[in-house]
C-alpha cells in the first residue's frame, strides 16, 4: 500500500465528487439562540473533510443533527441520496454513520475490549441464538471452530481494533478509569467496529499527545484511502492542515469559508474569526485554538 | 340533574385531596429534581404527630402551627441532609430508591411507634356543614377545597414572579447552570425540601381532619399515590396543569363510581379503587418521549466482576448441596403444615428468583421496575387456576404470560425516563393489588394452588417442593449470569452506561429494554408460582405492593448488581418478615442510607470485595500507548471484521 500522503491530493477538489453526506439548510435554535443558521456542506467518499470553527460554533450541534441525536428546526441531512428527516439515530447507525463524542460517551462499566465488542457484534441480531452459545464455558475456548467460537473471534476482533488504535495491552481495564486520551481511542475502536461509511469525529486529538496525534492523523488518511469518509472537527491545527482534504469552517452557527486547508487558511473571514480584529495568521500550523 | 351535580360537587372535593397531595410532590420534584414516594408519609407523621398535640390538650390551631411551621421544616431539613445532599444531579435509579427507602422507614417508624392505626377519629378545624347547589358539604371539605387553589395560586405566583422561585425551578432544568449562576444547589434544594415537607403536612393533618374513620399508617402514606397520576399530567413541572389534573382525577373517579360501575355488574371488577392508576398509565403513555442526549457523564462505579461459566457451574453445584442439606431437616412426608424453618427456606428461594429478576432488570439495565410482586401474583393465580391448579403447564403459563404482560406494559413506556418507566411499573403494581387481587374469581383471602405433580415425580413432601424451589432458583441464577456474559448483557450494561452511544453504535435501546423487561417479568411469574405451590394457599396479602417496594430496597441495599446480593436479599428478608415484621421497613429504610456511600450495596462496599480474589490478568496493562500498532488497522478492516459482520 502505498503511503496515504501520496493519495491525499488526488482526492482534494471537490468538483465532479462524490457525496456520501450532504447537509442542507440545516438550522437549528436553542430557546433564543441559533446554534446553527442555515448549515449546508457535503463530505465526499473516501476522503477526510476537516470541520472547524471557536468555541460554541456549533460544530457538536451539528454532529448532533447528523448522527439524529438533535431534531434540526429546518434543513435535511441526506446520506447516501437519502433523506434522513425520520430516519431514528439506531438506524441511521446502521446505515453507516457511527461518531465519536466529544464529552465522552463510553459503556464506562465494561472494558476497553467490550466497549468495542458491542460495536462489532451491533449487526448480530437477536433471533441469532447461536450467537449466544459463546457465553456458555463449554462454547469458550475452541478458537477458530466455526459458530462454536464466535465469542472468542470477536475478542480476537476487538483486541486488534483495539491495538490499531493503539491501545494494545489495555483491553480489560474499565474503560472510565483510562485516561482521556485513550478514552477517545476507545470509542474511535467501537466507532470502526461497525464498518461505518462515515464516521463523525469530535475532538478525538485532545487528551493525546504530539506523538500519537501524528499516529491518528495517519490512521484517519488510511481510513479514508480504504473507502471510508471522515468528518473531523479538531482545535489542532497542524493535525487538521496535515490530514484533510477539505475544511469547512463555522463561526456562530454559519459557514464562513469551505475549500481546501491552504485556500481556508488564507482566508481573511477565517482569519478575523480566530483572532477577532487583531491581525495574525491563524489557523496557524500548530496552533492550539 | 341535580344528582350530576352532587357527583360534580363530590367530585371536585375529591379531586383538591389529590391536588393538595401533587402540587406538593411537583414543588418537590421541580425544585430538587427528585420525586419524592414518600410525600404522603410525610403527611402521614404530621397528622399523628398532630394528633398526638391535640390529645394531649394543645389548641388545634397551635398544634396546627407547631407542626406544619416548625415540625416539617425540620424534617425537610434532615432529609435533604442526611439522605438526598450525596444524590444531588443523580438522575440514575437512586434518588428513586432514596425516596422509597424513607418511605418504608416512616411507615416503620409510625408502625412502631403508633401502630396500624388510631381507633379515635380528629375533629375538624372547623365544624358545621354547607349546601352547595343543593349538596351538603362539610366544612372542612370546603377547606380543602380553598386550600388547595390557595396552594396552587400561591405556587404558581412564587415559581414565576420571585427570583427564588425562579432560581428554584432552574435546579431540576440545568444543576450546571445554576451552580454558574453563583446560587448554590444544595440551598436551593434544601428549599425545595422544607417547601415540599411543609405542603406534605398541611395536606396530611387536613385529610386526616377529613377522614371520619380512624388514622391508619398504610391509608394515609399511600394518599398521594393517587397523586401520581395529576402530578404527572402536570409534567412533574407545570403546578396549575397538576392542579387541574388533580380535579380531572377526582371528577373521573367519582363519575365512574356513580355512573359506570354499577353497569359492570359483578361481572367486573371493581376499578374504581385502581382508577387512578389507570388514569396515570394513560397520562404516561401520552407523554412524549425522552430525547435521546448525549450528556458526557462516565459511570465511575467499578462494577462487581462477573462469574465465569465454569465458576458459577460450580458455586450452583455447591449451593444446591447446601439446599440438600437443609431440606435434609424438613419433614419428608407431611404436606402443609410446615415449619418457620421450612416456610422460611421456601420464601427465600422464591423471593430468591425475584431479586434475580431485579438484578437483571435493576442491577445490569438500570431499569426500575416496582411491579414483581403483582407478576407474582399473576404467576400464583395461574398455577392454582390452570388445568385444576399443580400442573406444569400452569408453570409454563405463567412463565410466559407474565412475560407477555411485561412486554405489554414496557411497550408503550419504554420510551419515557427512568423515572416515568418507575411510576408506570408502580401504577401497574397498584392497580393489580387493589383493582384486580382482591376479586374473589382472582386471589380475595385465599386461593387454593395445590401441589405440583411433574411427570414421573411427586413433589408431595415440604423436601420435594423445597428442593423443586431450589432447583429453579440455581438454574435462575445460572440464566441470569448467562444473560450477563452473552451479547445481550454487554448490551444492557452498555445501554445503562450510555443510551446515546448506545443508540449510535445502531442498537435499539427500546427493544433491548422491552426484552430485559419481559424476561424480568416471566422469572417473577415463576417465582410467584413456585411460592403459591409451596405455600399450597395464597391470598391477595401476599403480593402486596408496598411489600414488593420494600424488598426491592432490600435487593438493591445488599447489591443489586449481583446474584449472592439477590440471594442475600431474599434469605434476609424471609427471616424477618417471619421474626419481626415491623421492622422489615425500617431495615429497608436504613440500609438505604447507606447506598449514598456504597453504591454497589453491602456485598459491593470495597473491604468486602477485597477479600476475593481477583481475575488473574484482569490487571495486565502495557507501558504506553503504542502508536506504531496504529499500521495495522487498515489490514484488520480488510480481512476479518468483514468475515463476522
Ligand atoms: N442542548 C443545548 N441547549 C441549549 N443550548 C445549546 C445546547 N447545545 C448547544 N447549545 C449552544 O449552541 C451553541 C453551539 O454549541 P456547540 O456545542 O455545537 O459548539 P461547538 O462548536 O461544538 O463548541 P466547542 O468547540 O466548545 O465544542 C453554543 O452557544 C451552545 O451554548
Ligand atoms: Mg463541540
């Protein structure tokens, strides 16, 4: 394979693409204040599409009104040529959107490799009662049988989403008790377990270090050079600029600037949002906003 | 006409009884963010604390003042510090369990205290009677009347003209965002508490004013029960909608006891008592459904480890050895007349399969429900009621037809918050215990269950049956703990844990919550036919409500997240309802206590759980992150998850 850096501007441009999410005239009020004003933005297939904007933008809400978890006042989302108007978020799940959270949302009882087990086995319906038999001892430790070892092939499944997150060595500890970092790492494995088409990302580079911000960075490109599409709403600046292949950028609920890392961060609009009148060059490279 | 309009009259009064009782429990809930189950016990110990006053020759209207001024403040006081300050913001099953737990401790304590009931009755604060469009009213009914439109107006103007009153509604709506505000929660909640403690008393001392029979404890703690139903017509929020709904209530029930009733015949049963609760059922599934929310809290509970398979094969192999020997000491012969240690040793077994059934619905969903005991019931009835009650099918069929009702009442409010999921179970309980058990066709005094015959075995002797007992309690739990290794118990916990991922991940939340339910309700159904085979006669007093309450305490005081809390729950409260009934509730009440600093219960509290040993491996973890393991994702997608999804 080869690296996914060399892949990367092929897919930028937009133009002639291929939308996997469009979202269109999406507002959305809390009591007084509109947290999104007529939102619209698409997220191309295969590619890893930035979303940023300051505090309070709206970008969560947003995320929200995708994955269902926020009923928008107007607009739709379409997912693959769908409207998602009265799709239920479950559904919407299993259509292929999965997201992380930004406040987390872990299963904080169980351990890292359960938390990413029930992604996995979320396809498994339950008039599939042989799927049940793994939790008997007697059904447990013949690896590599068939429907007998269904349980320890998922476990085998999970540890390894779990190592390519880079959590390896970490699978049983209670998931609430790991620190933040990880936390998110958990919950980008659970996401990735149910194969999604796209995948809604928030903030998942706070809480990591410059190392392993750089190791996401170059997952999320893999990620996409498979086929996936990422929505990515990130404060690190040096990981957005270096991943995406579009940016879109909110500032009080309205996109302000969408196009390319370089042609956003000339922008004077975007500019002007980030630092207010005072003149500078932000989004800057590596600048923490 | 002029009879319409005595029944409007009737009515009306009715409903300001059950609007005094709301109003109370919606300032309560909007100000705390608890509903508090024990409002009416509340009232309940001011009326006998005010009658106490009075037959000790203090003036009424001082005893009046005493109580409702001085005496409930206080207890407003104690409560928000002793029980509710460690709950604060916790919108999870305990605040609900809090309340009940001092719920059964003020009903313990005027058990004890004063008894069942007061032979005397109270004089009004004002005697004489009125005639209102030609219906005599008394006096005092007038008063309650004017009271409870006074407490309402009074209600409604503080809730929205003061900043208190607005700075008290704010807690229940956003905790976090008062606490910005600079007012602090804590106080506001205290407020809320002596506010709700001050309207519980003047409610209790009038109704028991009102009452021309005797005080009695159960009576008067389970009032407000009936103020459920307009409390949530008025969201829990709303105090004119829950006054409204209070008078609606009462129209309906005095117009169904007048009007339609009697066309029943005695054919039907008699639904007015548990009108109400119907009346609440219906209100509950109008309400609209809870949005789902993404709220960022972690669980930093650390959850009791979980059996292997070969673990609990064997503790169930060792557990049933045990139950040989015990039975070893039962007569093997005689039927009926068993003794304490025979009756005892068959409730635990059968309370046994309810608290399991409560683990599972409680402990992994985090789903209340307060309805087994009326599954149990049901579960009774059929075995003495099928095929000439004693048959397996009766066993089977009540299995599955308390599973059926189950699914049937979580349907439809599976949907709401835990909280509304509470109260529709409790409205069930309610409406089972006093509309349906008592019919004489049902369960009256006494029905006849009869010994269970299974094929090619007799299960004539107190050994047999004790044995049978224990047998499907071990396989229960063997179901139970499966349940919670399978696919299904990773999903409950994890729809406890975080509905919103939960539903992100593309699970149902509510299938998974109907399914817990149904199979919750099918082990008390069983349990309830194992006690009537064992008890060999039940009647309705079996499976009283406020009984069921109390023994939910108790699973979820010895660790309702466990099988041996389950267990321990049952053996514990077999032996005291048998030694010391009354102080069966104040156990209850008091272990709740408790669950503010040990929420895991008694066997969950960290120098017990010390002493077993842990999962060898459950601690390995490496160094640091490995970052150059992230290159092996993209060929993990490519190869297996695709051959398991
Ligand atoms: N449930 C809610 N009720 C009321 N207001 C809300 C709610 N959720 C968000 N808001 C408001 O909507 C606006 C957008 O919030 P949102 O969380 O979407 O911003 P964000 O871009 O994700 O910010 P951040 O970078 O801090 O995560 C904010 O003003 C916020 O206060
Ligand atoms: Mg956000």
């Amino acid at each position: 394979m080869p690296p996914a850096d060399a892949l990367a501007p092929e897919r930028t441009g937009g133009g002639g693409s291929d939308p996997v999410l469009e979202v269109r005239g999406v507002t959305v009020h809390f009591g007084g204040v509109s947290a999104l004003t007529d939102v619209t933005l698409s997220v191309d297939r295969g590619s890893v599409t930035g979303l940023i904007g300051p505090n309070g933008a709206g970008k969560t809400t947003l995320f929200n009104v995708i994955s269902g978890l926020q009923v928008p006042n107007s607009g739709v989302v379409v997912f693959e040529g769908r409207d998602l108007a009265r799709v239920r978020p479950h559904r919407r799940a299993r259509l292929g959107i999965a997201r992380t959270f930004q406040r987390l949302e872990l299963f904080g009882s169980l351990t890292a490799e359960d938390n990413v087990r029930v992604g996995l086995e979320s396809s498994i319906r339950w008039w599939q009662w042989h799927r049940l038999r793994a939790s008997f001892p007697w059904a447990r430790d013949e690896a590599g049988d068939g429907a007998r070892a269904t349980g320890s092939r998922v476990v085998g499944l999970a540890d390894r989403l779990l190592a390519g997150v880079g959590l390896a060595g970490h699978e049983s500890e209670q998931s609430s008790a790991m620190p933040t970092g990880s936390a998110r790492m958990v919950e980008l494995a659970r996401a990735l377990a149910m194969q999604p088409k796209l995948v809604l990302l928030d903030e998942p580079g706070s809480g990591l270090d410059e190392h392993e911000s750089e190791a996401l960075g170059s997952l999320l490109q893999r990620l996409a050079a498979d086929g996936m599409a990422v929505l990515l709403v990130e404060h690190d600046m040096e990981l957005v600029m270096r991943v995406c292949d579009r940016v879109h950028v909110l500032d009080f609920g309205h996109i302000i600037a969408s196009g390319t890392p370089d042609e956003v961060r000339a922008d004077p609009r975007v500019q002007k949002a980030y630092l207010g009148a005072s003149a500078g060059s932000a989004p800057a490279a590596g600048g923490d906003v | 006409m002029s009879q319409f309009l005595e029944f409007t009259v009737l009515g009306l009064i009715l409903g300001s009884v059950y609007a005094i009782s709301a109003t109370g429990l919606v300032v309560t809930y909007t100000t705390s963010g608890v509903f508090n189950f024990a409002h009416g016990a509340v009232g309940m110990i001011a009326a006998y604390g005010y009658w106490e006053l009075v037959t000790h020759h203090v003036p009424a209207a001082l005893a009046m003042v005493l109580i409702i001024l001085v005496g409930a403040p206080l207890l407003g006081v104690i409560i928000e510090w002793l029980l509710m300050r460690r709950l604060l913001g916790d919108t999870g099953e305990r605040p609900i369990m809090v309340t009940l737990g001092l719920l059964s401790i003020l009903i313990g304590m005027a058990l004890v205290v004063f008894g069942e009931n007061r032979g005397d009755t109270l004089n009004p604060l004002v005697g004489g009677t009125f005639r209102i469009l030609g219906v005599g009213v008394t006096s005092q009914d007038l008063v309650i009347a004017g009271a409870a439109a006074a407490i309402a107006v009074a209600l409604r103007v503080l809730f929205h003209s003061f900043r208190l009153g607005v700075a008290l509604r704010a807690v229940v709506d956003d905790p976090e965002l008062l606490a910005t505000s600079g007012a602090s929660p804590v106080a506001m909640s205290r407020t809320g508490w002596v506010l709700g403690s001050v309207l519980a008393a003047l409610a209790g001392v009038l109704l028991a004013q009102q009452q021309q029979t005797s005080l009695d404890t159960y009576t008067l703690a389970l009032l407000v029960v009936s103020g459920f139903a307009a409390a949530v017509f008025g969201r829990l929020r709303s105090v004119p909608l829950t006054y409204a709904g209070g008078l609606v209530l009462g129209l309906a029930v005095i117009y169904f006891g007048s009007y339609a009733q009697p066309h029943l015949g005695s054919w039907g049963p008699d639904l007015s008592a548990a009108l109400p609760m119907i009346f609440l059922f219906g209100v509950l599934i109008a309400l609209p459904s809870v949005r789902l929310r993404a709220v960022g809290k972690l669980t930093t509970l650390r959850p009791p480890r979980v059996a292997s398979g070969w673990e609990s094969l064997v503790a169930a192999a060792a557990f049933f050895l045990v139950a040989v020997a015990c039975s070893l000491t039962l007569s093997g012969t005689v039927v009926g007349g068993n003794s304490s240690f025979g009756v005892v040793l068959d409730h635990t077994m059968a309370y046994g399969i309810v608290g399991l059934s409560l683990v599972l619905l409680i402990g992994y969903a985090g789903q209340v429900s307060l309805c087994q005991f009326a599954f149990m019931g049901i579960g009774a009835f059929l075995m003495g009621k099928v095929a000439g009650g004693g048959s397996l099918l009766g066993l089977l069929l009540a299995v599955v037809v308390c599973a059926a009702i189950g699914a049937l009442i979580a349907l439809p409010t599976v949907r709401l918050r835990g909280l509304y999921f509470a109260l529709a179970t409790f409205a069930f309980a309610d409406a089972a215990y006093t509309g349906i058990f008592p019919d004489t066709r049902v369960l009256g005094q006494g029905l006849n269950v009869g010994q269970i015959v299974l094929p090619g075995l007799s299960f004539g002797g107190n050994r047999a049956v004790f044995l049978l007992l224990a047998g499907a309690f071990v396989l229960s739990a063997l179901l139970v703990l499966a349940i919670r290794r399978s696919l299904f118990g990773r999903r409950l916990v994890a729809l406890q844990d975080s509905p919103a991922a939960y539903a992100t991940v593309g699970l149902n939340a509510a299938f998974t919550k109907v399914a817990v339910f149904a199979i919750a309700a099918g082990l008390a159904g069983l349990a309830g036919a194992l006690y009537g085979t064992a008890a060999g006669i039940v009647g309705t007093s079996d499976f009283d409500i406020f009984t069921g309450v109390i023994f939910v305490l108790f699973v979820v005081v010895w660790g309702v997240r466990t099988v041996s809390g389950a267990f321990l729950a049952a053996l514990s409260f077999a032996v005291l309802t048998h030694v010391w009934t009354n102080g069966v509730g104040l156990f209850a009440g008091a272990g709740i206590v408790l669950i503010g600093w040990a929420p895991n219960g008694i066997i969950g509290m960290t120098w017990l759980s010390r002493l077993v040993p842990h999962r060898p491996g459950a601690g390995r973890r490496a160094s640091t992150h490995d970052a150059a393991s992230l290159v092996g994702v993209v060929d993990t997608r490519e190869g297996d998850i695709r051959a398991a999804g």
